[in-house]
C-alpha cells in the first residue's frame, strides 16, 4: 500500500513549453495534472509540477538554481516541437539543465517529450539543443494530443510518461546518494570545518578555475570570426538596397542571384561558429558559477578580485558581438521582401538567421554572468 501524501518527501518537476504550441493545441495544464496524477497514482510517487513557458519556472536566478535542482533529484520535462527549439529562451533553458545533469551523472531526470516535429529530431542537428534531444530515449505525444486530452490513447501516453519519469527519479536519487556517501567518506577532518578557513589553495579550486579560464578564452576568436560575418552581412544588404529602383522597385535577380552565390558559404559558417558558441557558452556557465560557489565559501580577497576582473572583462567584450548581431537583425529585417520573392537568397540566408538564434541564446547566459563578479 502506497504511503499517505502527506507523509512523502515531494519531488519537483518543471515542465518547459513554448506558449505558441498550447495557445493552438492546449493540452499543457492537463498534461500536468495527469502527470501528477499517474506518478502517485500507478508508483505512489509524490510530485509538485511547475509549469511556465518562459524560463522563470525556477524563479529569480534561474540559472544558478538550476544546478540546485539538479542535485536535488528534480526532473525537467520540456514538451518540444520545432518552434520550441526555435525559441533561444527554451533552448538555453533545456542545455543548461543538460549540461548540470550529464555534470552530475544523472541524465535520466532529463525527460524530453517531443509533441510535434519528432522527424526533425536527429543527432546530426545543428542545433544543440535538438541533438540533445535526440541523444535520448524521447517519448512520442503527437497521437495523444491529436486524439485529444480524454482519449484513451492520451492516458496510456502519460501512464507511459509516469512511469519512465518516475523511474529516472529514482535512479538518479539513488546516484546522487551513493555519491555523497562517497564524498562523506573520503572528507578529512581540516575539511569539514569551517568553510571559510580553507586554504586559498583548497583541493579543486585552482583545477576548476583553469577549466572556466579555459571555457572563457574559447569566447575571443568565436565572437570575432562570428562578428566579422555579420558585419559584411550588412555591408551586402546595405548595397542592394542602394541599388534598388526608387518608388519601391525590384532589385535585379541577377545582382540577387550573386548575393546568395557569394553569401551562402559565409552563412553557413556563421551557423557553425553560432553552434560552437552556444556549447562552449552553456559548458563555461557550468564552470564559472562552480568557480564563484568555491570562492564564496573559501577563496582569498585577492582571488575573488581576480575572478571578478576575468568575468567583467569577458562580459565587455560581448559587446562587439551584440553591436553586430543588432546591425544583422536590422539587415535580416530589410531583406525579409527579398527573400519572399526569391528561393536562392531565402536559402542562403537561413542558416544566418539559425545561427543568430543560437548567439541569442548564447549571448544571454553570458550577459547573466555580471552577477557572479559581485562578491557582497
């Protein structure tokens, strides 16, 4: 017989979505009351559901807490299809908890629900985000909610769901145990004490520094390869408005034609340096935010100066790369009537406009990295 509720430890979930998908297919606040439902129901396992389809789930500081919740075995479930992908916010949320996880070793609390678009779903994706979706065990919802939120086949879906999030749940609280018991038995007795008088040099603070060092520097040539791309971008647009007729004419599809030709190979390389980008931004937030947790317990004054010099001169030096992603989006918006009437330049351009999604993303958990420079 399963336990009272009221007696059982309550473990969180959050559910990721993109708004646009529930506004037309409106099936997330019954996906998470089933959840519930089915994980007690058929495992007497309690849940708390969070649902949001921005990423506040986690409250203020989302990013830090994220690592937090990890650790405390909580599970996050986004309900993916291409426009959630497409969105930099969902993206960023979804890698960043990856990455705590695989850091962690608990990958099953990662449990991806994909609704619409699973033929999009590859490992070879140049989305990030996408192939970690791929990379795991995905459930299928596209029949369920087709078929409607009180058909059978919905039940047998989320039945389905419960199941294999209660059991990755489980597994990763069972990891997470083992290691702390671990790290309980190897402490020594001058480490357990008082965080704060911990040598300057404590085990594991300079390797962990060195690794966000690392991740950081990865940052210059990336963002000024990437940033020299957009630039000329808009130096090409800027020309092929100038040459159009005045009074709203077309520009020449041979001078169009040129433009794809000759642009088409820097678009793509501007989507594979956008792709690096984001992977080594989600790798070295995992890093830096260590970092600063070891400095706040037992780093030196001159330490923390130092750390907080490195982040602020890696956030200034966003700014390069957000002056050109701005003039970019700029010229991304003069050359929308181009691309409608012309399938070359419409091609050439989209591996651009994946690219600039994947710097969004990436630009935006940098920025956030301004708080850990302040130590009060």
């Amino acid at each position: 017989m399963a336990m009272p509720q009221d007696d059982q430890a309550v473990t969180q979930v959050f559910v990721s979505y993109a708004h646009d998908d529930d506004a037309v297919l409106d099936f997330v606040e019954k996906f998470a009351n089933d959840l519930k439902y089915y994980a007690f129901a058929d495992h007497g396992r309690e849940i708390k559901v969070f649902v949001d389809n921005q990423s506040i789930i986690w409250g203020e500081e989302w990013r830090a807490k994220i690592y937090d919740s990890v650790k405390g075995a909580s599970a996050f479930v986004p309900l993916v299809t291409m426009r959630y992908l497409a969105s930099p916010m969902c993206r960023e949320e979804l890698q960043l908890f990856v990455e705590s996880a695989q850091n962690l070793g608990v990958k099953e609390l990662f449990l991806p629900i994909v609704v619409l678009g699973h033929k999009m779903i590859t490992e070879d994706s140049d989305n990030l985000a996408t192939r970690h979706v791929a990379s795991r065990q995905y459930i299928k919802l596209k029949d369920a909610v087709l078929d409607g939120t009180t058909s059978s086949t919905w039940r047998k879906a989320l039945v389905e769901i419960a199941s294999r999030l209660v059991d990755g749940i489980e597994r990763a609280e069972e990891h997470l145990t083992q290691g702390a018991e671990q790290l309980a038995d190897e402490s020594t007795p001058t480490r357990a004490g008082n965080p704060d008088t911990r040598p300057d040099d404590a085990p594991g603070l300079l390797e962990v520094y060195e690794i966000a060092v690392e991740n950081v520097n990865r940052f210059g040539p990336l963002l000024a390869s990437f940033s020299a791309i957009l630039v000329e971008f808009k130096e090409k647009v800027d020309k092929l408005q100038k040459r159009a007729p005045k009074a709203g004419g077309n520009i020449d599809q041979q001078a169009l034609l040129r433009f794809a030709n000759n642009f088409s190979p820097r678009a793509v390389e501007a989507e594979s340096l956008a792709n690096e980008l984001e992977r080594s931004a989600t790798q070295a937030d995992q890093s830096i935010r260590e970092v600063h947790r070891m400095l706040s317990q037992y780093g030196s004054d001159q330490q923390k100066e130092e750390f907080s010099a490195d982040v602020n001169g890696a956030v200034e030096a966003m700014a390069l790369i957000a002056e050109a992603q701005r003039g970019a989006d700029e010229a991304l918006k003069q050359s929308k009537s181009i691309e409608i009437l012309n399938v070359p330049v419409r091609a050439a351009l989209k591996p651009l406009r994946n690219g600039l999604n994947s710097t969004s993303a990436a630009l935006r958990t940098m920025l956030s990295w301004r708080e850990l420079a302040d130590f009060t």
